[in-house]
C-alpha cells in the first residue's frame, strides 16, 4: 500500500502494512519507510 512520508515527503510503498483501528472506531494502515524507517499511516481500510 502507497502512503506519504512526512520525513522524505514523497508517496512511497510502506513496509510492513498492517490494519489497526484509530481511536474513534475508523480502520487505518501503519508501516513502515522504506527509505528513512519513519513510521508511516494511511487512513482507510487497506484493500485487500
């Protein structure tokens, strides 16, 4: 899944995306950068 990356501030693909859930109930994508190893996060559910 593609997210962008405040630290390279470009869209890059993320690293070990996994689905969490924010606090208001809403699904989100976290990973990683796989350039900088910042921590990447992308509201929605991911597509499977």
């Amino acid at each position: 899944m593609e997210a962008y990356c405040l630290k390279c501030r470009e869209k890059r693909e993320m690293l070990n995306a996994t689905p969490i859930t924010m606090k208001n109930g809403k699904p989100a994508t976290e990973g990683k950068c796989p350039v900088c190893g910042t921590r990447m996060f992308k509201i929605g559910a991911a597509k499977a």
